[in-house]
C-alpha cells in the first residue's frame, strides 16, 4: 500500500522536474548573482538586511506560485487528460494517489528551496565574506517557508480534487493572500458582534496561517527565534495540511471522473 | 465462472444547471461473459458503451444495480491486480519514455522488481515497441502511443482485459496487428472484453456481442446468430455493357471499368443470369452474399427492443 | 461500496480533528506572538519603501494598518504603557501608505498627547503629525481642532491654540464655533471652563468611538475636580460654623448644606475623609484626576 504511494511521489517528482519547473532556479540564481553584485558595490550599510529580504521574499514567492501551478496543473491536467484512467484500473486506491502526488509536489518543492537556499547562502557569503552565528535563524526562516508550501500545496490540491484549473489557481492565490492577513482577521472578527461575529471568527480560524509563518524581518535583523514558535508552527502546518489533504481525499473519493 | 456478470447496471446524469433534468446514459444493463470469450461491445457513438466500461473500472459511480468480475463485486480493490484496461483515446505521461511508463505501471500493479524489467521488455516487444522504448511518449505516433496503451492493458498478465475502442487511430496495419494481438489474447485463455463501432472488427473477433444504442441494450448474441438469416442475395460479376433488362432486378449495382458488379435476389438469380447472357456480356462469378453485422446493425437500429434469441 | 465508504469515514475523521488541532495551535500561535505583527513594525525601514512594496495597494494596506491600530490599542492588550512607542510608527506607516485618512491623524493627535498611562505622552510628534495632515488634507478643518487642543491643553501654549482655531475657522466648512474656540482661547487662556469646552466639542464632534470615550473620561474627571472643589468649599464653610470638620455627609445634610449626599459623575457618592478633604470612592475610573485641566499660568 504504502509503495504505491512512494511510487506515485516519485513519478510526481520526476514529471515536475521533467516538466521544468525546475528552470525557475536559473532565474532565481541571476537574481541572486545580481543583488549580491549590486549591494557589494554600493556601501549602504544595511546591504545584508536587504540582501536576506529580498532573497528570503524570492524564495517564499517563487515558492508559492510554483505550489499552486504545479499543485494544480499536474492534478487537473491527469484528470482531464485520462491518465488517471489506466493508473486507477490498477490496485491503486485514490487516497493513495493524492496522498503520492502530495509526497511528490513537496518533495519537488523541497530539492527546488534547498538549491535556492544554496544560491542564497553562496551570495550572503560573497556579500559578507563569513558566517555568524545568528545566521542559524536564516535556515529556521526558510524551513518556515517550507512549511508554508507544505500548506499551500495541500490548499491547491484541495482545490482541484474538485476544481478546475483556473478556478482552482484562482482560489488558491485568494487563500493565500487571506491566510498573510489572517491574524488581521482575527482582530476584526474579535471587534465584531452577534451573528456576524460567529461566522467571522470561524472563517478566521479555518483559513490558513501565514503570518506566523513569515519571520523574514526578523532573521534580517539577526533577531532570535523561539524554539516554542519552531515547534507551534511545524504542528500547525502539518496539522492543517493533513486536514486539506483530508478534505482532497474525501471529495476525490466520492467524484465521478468524467 | 463467467469472468464478467453484469447485473442491472445503470447511470443517471443529471444535466442542466438551474432545471435539473435527469439524463439516462445507461439503462439498467444485464448480461454475462464467460471465461475465455472475446466479447465484442457495439454500439453508435455515445450509445453508452464509454459508461458501462467507466463504471465497471470504478471511474464513475452506479447509479443502481452492479457488477462481478471474476467472481468479486466490481469495487473490490482486489481485482484490479488481475483485470486491464484499455480507455479511449489516452493520455499517458508525456515526459516519460515508454520504458518507464511501462516501469511505472508495472510498479503499480504490483509486479515484483525481479520480474519488472522482463516483463516490460516482453510486452514492448509484443507490441512491436522495442526500438521506440527510450523515447519520450511526446514523441510518439498516435499509433504507438495506442500500441503503449495496449501493452499497459496486458503488462500484468490480467485475466480479463478491457479494450474501448483499441483499433482507434490506426493504421489498416496497425489493425491488423491490434487484431491478432486479442486473437492471441485468447489463446492464452484470457477473457477479452472489447467496445467498438467498427463492425467488420467484431465480426472478424468476437464470439459474442452485445448491440448498444441509446443506452439500451438491444440485443446479445454470437455473432452468427445475429447474421445467420440468409438475406438470400447473390453476388453476380460480369465483364460487358450493362443490360437494360436486369435494372429490374438489381438490388446494387457497382462498375469499375468494364466489370460490374451487381446484388440480385436469390430468386432473381436465374432471370439476371439469363440477362446477362442475352447481351453477350461474360459472366466473371456468382457467390452468395453472407449479410454482416452492419447489414443487421443498420436494419436493427432503428427498431424497438428485440428479445435475446 | 465498502472500501469506499471505510476511507470517507477515516478521511473525514482526520479533517475534523486535524482542522481542530490546527485551529488550537492558531490561539498558541496567536497567544505566542502577541503583539509580534505590531513589533514588525518597528524592523521596516521605512514607510516609503513599505509603500514601494506594496504595489500600488497601499489603500488597503493602509486600512490594514489602522485596524490593527485600533484592535491593539482599543482593546485590553496594554495593560501598562510599554507599547505606546509603537504608536507613533504605526501612524507614521499609516498616514504614509494614505495620506488622506484623518481619522489617524486624529488618533495620534488625542492618544500621543497624552500622558502615560493613557497615551505616549508626546505632544510634540502629536502636533507633527497632524501638522502633516493638515499639509496633505488642508480641507479638513477639525484638525485644526487638534492642534490647537494640543498646543493649550498638552503644551500650555493658549496664544498658540489660539492661532490654530484661528487658522481652523478659515477653512471653507468649518464649523462656526471654530472661531468662537479661538476668540475663548485668546481672553480666557487661562479659565478651567476653556478646558471642559475644548472636551466637550471633541466628545460631540467626533466620529471615532474612542477618541470619544477618552473626551467622555476627561470630562467626567473635570466635573469631579469641579465637585471636589466645590465640596472642599463647604466642608470649610462647615467647620467655621460648626467649629469642628464633619464627619459624614449627613451632618452636613442636617446643617443644611446639602440636599443629599453627593455623588460622583459615575454615581457613586464622594468620601469624606475625617481629616475634611473630599475624594472619589474609585480614583482609578477617573484617569485625569489629580491633573486637573487647568493650564498653570
């Protein structure tokens, strides 16, 4: 059973860089080689703090959009286009085949962050010529942003277990967007009254979390972090991902394939 | 055992999206095929044929009634081990080489890693594939892509094997081959259930067949059953100018050049012949017409439901 | 159907508990964080880049921005005055991203005025924001209305309040008694009424629910310091008629000079202390108290 569904990751993964999506990292690079060049001549001071923003944003954003294209396209293309015919007549559950192409988009995701972080510490270094030790809390910052692909990969299968393409890119890019603003949410629904203040906190709560996910300005300026948040966000992430997976799982299951 | 039990299996759509209408795309199917039968499914386009393979894969859920394949209710996962399937027109992963798709689904079938390697060799192979085994499916014709569906269908060494349409976008060759392939299929004692719209195909394979349209199923039957009412027409060949006195006679008529070839009645026969030799033409041959399946299939169509014979 | 059926019962099981697990560790995190997504502000740059950033939406961001303005400190987050320092970023971002948005101009005018604890006590980057928006918003009158409120209540300047009700009353719109506010500024500097006058017109005016609370507190301590006064006055009076201080308020009923006992803006009755002075039952619901509102000269 669970062979399967390493199979099905792997063949994601191979689809995925075949597809190349990996090309991405090349521009990612030159974005890299550029600002490190750019700031390493221009003294201004605060050249690193600039050089972590903008390398650690690129990272979370290049990230995000390649989660949800791929998430997607790779899901509704093998539905529209009936490979998932020939792969569902064989002793292949469904569960096991979103749960595979779940294994398989992260895992994508994850080699594509490790070569960006690479591409990133190589030009931290040719910028400020040797590590320090709160450089640590870059590479808690960019697990983090690991962990908001893991949830966002899960939200873009969600959506197109059931979705179309568009549609499903569509609602995805919404949650995210929301999800970056969801303590924000929270405030509001607190100030809020009555019925109005039920059905807003519940949507607060049930859409995702990324801000506390995102701790970019405060690895830039060298500022620690907690073990406490490391261990609250991994728990949410993963929790929350199980759960859209779950969801993904439940509609596919029940769906005619046309 | 019959491999393939079909029990008042149906599908109901429905369409439409603020007055829902229910669309009937199968009407509540019952019919059976025995272990080691080539099994032929006919039908129009969109008679239905597509759904009842659908649903009995598990792509699409019943609306009533179900389905045992070897013995096991149709959901069961376990089956899926020993059934192929073979769906329209399809798509396989573009990127990968038809080695590795075939690998891969090999993999998900379950076949040991021992064996992967052999099998995948003896089915390209089988499907003529060989040199094409490192090439990206992208690559491929549409007919090598159909030959790769096939040997997918049969990878595994299923007992049942199911086809929807396999002879679609080939080549008369390619036909050719795909038809030999389901007659070997047999030979190896496996049962071969397989939809199309092409008639002379099922005629040249199938012990039995089942006539679709409309979602209904109209008749089932071994194919001589269904054409063995001797239309009783005769096939006559001269070479010469046409005579005036058969027009009367003929029921088809078609020159090339000099020879002609015209249908007449059994009865007619005698008088056309006659005909003929009144005008000096040369009688080439005489030979009954055997009716085909479209002969039956045209004529039936139109018609209500007939009670299997 | 079976299989079916067994993996939509395990599926929806583990939606609901992990949407449920997810949802606890969202109040940890929240909990956690606390005041985080404000602390971040002190780490951007600067308001302009921020605006760069934010791609020409910075209407929205800017409305962002000021609800977290209003959820931190409107509700019970600040227990002590640490956070005000955050105040005046905040705003700064705020006014940046939309410049147009008095309300926040407004806020910072009346809480970064004030004293601790009740705002951050910094009159003069109040009076320069809203000088700012007065720059960027020249029609909006009733900031006028907060500079000079600042100048006369916070910096003790009536000659400069003055100017600025003046410089108010100009403006096309304005409310009439803008130049009543300025003629009051400029002869009665130094009369406690101006004081209770200047809040008064806030609390009526003004749209946001908590500059008006805060207009509501000030004057409810202006009448109490008013009453004190007074009933100072008659505790006097008292004693050298009487010859000794009393010692409740109904001996002052009997001796006639109250009619009942009195009572605080809040309803609660005033205590008099047996050493004669007057004070409120609960000092702590009258935050500007022991000021008074009374410019010294």
């Amino acid at each position: 059973m669970s062979a399967r569904v390493g199979y099905i990751a792997w063949n994601t993964f191979r689809e995925a860089v075949r597809d190349r999506v990996l090309y991405n990292l090349i521009f990612f690079a030159l974005l890299m080689v550029g600002a490190s060049l750019l700031f390493g001549q221009i003294s201004i001071g605060i050249s690193k703090i600039v050089l972590v923003n903008l390398g650690l944003t690129a990272i979370s954003l290049f990230g995000v959009i390649i989660a949800i294209f791929i998430g997607i396209v790779l899901v509704s293309k093998e539905i529209e286009k009936k490979t998932l015919y020939t792969i569902l007549s064989r002793p292949v559950r469904r569960w096991e085949f979103i749960v595979g192409k779940f294994g398989g988009l992260t895992w994508t995701l994850v080699v594509n962050t490790t070569c960006m972080a690479l591409g990133f510490f190589a030009a931290l270094l040719a910028l400020t010529h040797s590590f320090v030790r709160a450089d640590v809390y870059l590479l808690i910052a960019i697990y983090f942003i690991v962990l908001q692909f893991v949830v966002v990969t899960a939200i873009a299968l969600l959506f197109s277990s059931f979705s179309s393409p568009v549609l499903s890119a569509v609602f995805a890019l919404a949650l995210f967007v929301i999800g970056t603003f969801s303590e924000d949410l929270r405030g509001f629904a607190a100030m809020s009254q009555g019925g109005t203040r039920v059905l807003a906190t519940a949507v607060a709560y049930i859409v995702p979390n990324f801000g506390s996910l995102n701790v970019i300005s405060q690895v830039a300026h060298e500022m620690p972090i907690s073990s406490q948040l490391v261990l609250y966000n991994t728990a949410y992430s993963l929790l929350y991902a199980a759960a859209a997976i779950a969801g993904a799982v439940l509609i596919f299951e029940r769906r005619n394939l046309k | 055992m019959a491999a393939i039990e079909i029990t008042g299996l149906t599908k109901t759509y429905t369409v439409g999206f603020w007055r829902k209408r229910p669309k009937c795309a199968l009407k509540p199917l019952t019919l059976t095929v025995e272990d080691g039968e080539i099994f032929g499914y006919l039908g129009p386009n969109g008679a239905g044929k597509t759904t009842t393979l659908k649903l009995l894969m598990g792509l699409i859920f019943p609306s009533g009634g179900g389905a045992r394949i070897l013995g096991k209710p149709m959901d069961d996962p376990s089956i899926k081990a020993q059934i192929g399937f073979l769906p329209e027109q399809p798509y396989f992963y573009d990127y990968l080489t038809a080695a590795e798709l075939l690998t891969y689904y090999a993999q998900l079938s379950g076949v040991s890693a021992r064996e992967r390697r052999t099998r995948v060799d003896d089915v390209l192979h089988r499907v003529g594939l060989t040199d094409s085994r490192r090439t990206q499916l992208r690559k491929l014709s549409k007919g090598m892509l159909q030959r790769v569906g096939i040997a997918q269908a049969i990878l595994h060494d299923p007992k049942v094997v199911f086809l929807d349409e396999p002879m679609s976008g080939l080549d008369p060759i390619g036909r050719r081959e795909v038809r030999d392939l389901i007659a070997t299929l047999k030979e190896e004692g496996k049962t071969v259930f397989f939809s199309t719209h092409i008639l002379s195909d099922a005629e040249a394979l199938c012990d039995r067949v089942a006539v679709l349209n409309k979602g209904e199923l109209r008749v089932i039957g071994s194919v001589g059953e269904l054409t063995s009412r001797a239309q009783g027409r005769v096939e006559v060949i001269y070479q010469g100018i046409r005579a005036a006195a058969l027009d009367r006679l003929v029921i088809e008529s078609h020159s090339t050049g000099e020879t002609t070839r015209i249908i007449v009645a059994q009865d007619s026969l005698d008088a056309a012949i006659e005909a003929i030799r009144r005008a000096n033409a040369k009688l080439l041959s005489v030979n009954p017409v055997r009716s085909t399946l479209e002969d039956y299939f045209v004529e039936k169509i139109a018609d209500p439901v007939e009670a299997v014979p | 159907m079976n299989s079916r059926n067994r993996v939509t019962t395990a599926a929806t099981l583990i939606l609901l508990v992990c949407l449920g697990g997810a949802a606890t560790f969202v109040r940890k995190l929240d909990r956690l964080r606390g005041d985080a997504a404000l602390q971040e502000t002190l780490y951007i740059p600067s308001p302009v880049v921020l605006k760069r950033m934010s791609l020409g939406y910075t209407g929205l961001l800017a409305d962002i921005y000021w609800t977290r303005v209003v959820q931190y400190f409107g509700g019970h987050h600040h227990e002590g005055a640490m956070e005000y320092k955050l105040l005046a970023p905040l705003l700064d971002i705020t006014t940046t991203l939309d410049p147009h948005l008095v309300v926040a101009y407004e806020f910072g005018g009346t809480f970064l005025a004030q004293k601790p604890p009740e705002g951050a006590g910094d009159p003069d980057a109040a009076a320069r924001l809203v000088e700012r928006g007065i720059r960027e918003n020249p029609d909006a009158w009733r900031l006028y209305y907060h500079l000079g409120f600042i100048d006369y209540i916070e910096r003790h300047d009536a000659k400069a309040a003055a100017d600025a009700f003046e410089r108010g009353s100009r403006v096309p719109g304005a409310h009439p008694w803008m130049k009543i506010m300025a003629a009051t500024m400029a002869e009665h500097g130094g009369d406690p009424n101006t004081a209770k006058l200047l809040w008064t017109k806030i609390y009526e005016n003004t749209e946001d629910k908590l500059i008006k609370a805060n207009a509501a507190k000030h004057l409810r301590s202006i009448k109490a310091n008013e009453d004190i006064a007074y009933l100072d006055q008659l505790v006097a009076a008292y004693q050298q008629r009487v010859g000794q201080l009393p010692q409740s308020w109904n001996e002052m009923i009997s001796a006639g000079y109250l009619r009942g006992v009195p009572v605080d803006p809040s309803g609660t009755p005033y205590r008099l202390q047996s050493n004669g002075r007057v004070q409120v039952q609960h000092p702590e619901d009258f935050s500007f108290l022991s000021e008074g509102a009374q410019p010294s000269r």
